[in-house]
C-alpha cells in the first residue's frame, strides 16, 4: 500500500525525481539534490543558442552548494551544453557527498 501512495505522490507532486533525488526547473535555474543532504547541485543556464528553430540551453553554470548555506559554494566552473553540464555535475555532486560523510 506503501508504494501506491508514494507513486500517486510522485504522479501528483510538483517535481521530478532521478536517482532518487528531486530535480526543479525555475526559468533558467535547475537544482538537483535533497536538501536534507550536505549539498546540492545548481545549474544555471547563461546562454541559448539556435539548434534546427529551436533555442537550446548552450553555456551552463555549475554550482555545488551547501543546501544549508546557499551563499557557500563548494565548487563551481562551466560547460558548454545541458547533457554535459548535469552529467559533470552529478559526479561532482556524488563525490562532495561521499567527502561531507
């Protein structure tokens, strides 16, 4: 019964999960990460560009951040589209854990 309600939970709720982690979008700001742990991931989309009449997220922001203090960033550089982007920033954000432990 447990894992019904959770489904519908999820179904219903106002996020995204992956890997078992919430992922939110807020105009050109992407955060991924529990809050609950030592920090997060941030992406920030700088720039777009023209891919076939579409405009595609292009220069990206990383950030780790201490979810307890937003202020104090723990790591941080940039990349050149979203796919590479979150994938750096995953492993960043899984090694930042693994050392806060």
């Amino acid at each position: 019964m447990a894992d019904k309600k959770e489904e519908r939970r999820l179904v219903e709720g106002k996020y995204l999960m992956y890997k078992n982690r919430p992922l939110v979008r807020e105009g050109n700001t992407i955060c991924y990460g529990d809050m609950s742990e030592k920090c997060i991931l941030v992406l920030e989309i700088i720039s777009y560009k023209k891919v076939d009449g579409h405009e595609v997220p292009d220069t990206i922001l990383i950030q780790i951040i201490d979810s307890k203090d937003p202020t104090r960033i723990i790591k941080q550089g940039t990349k050149e589209g979203l796919y590479d982007a979150f994938s750096m920033g995953v492993v960043w954000l899984d090694v930042a854990l693994r050392q806060a432990d």
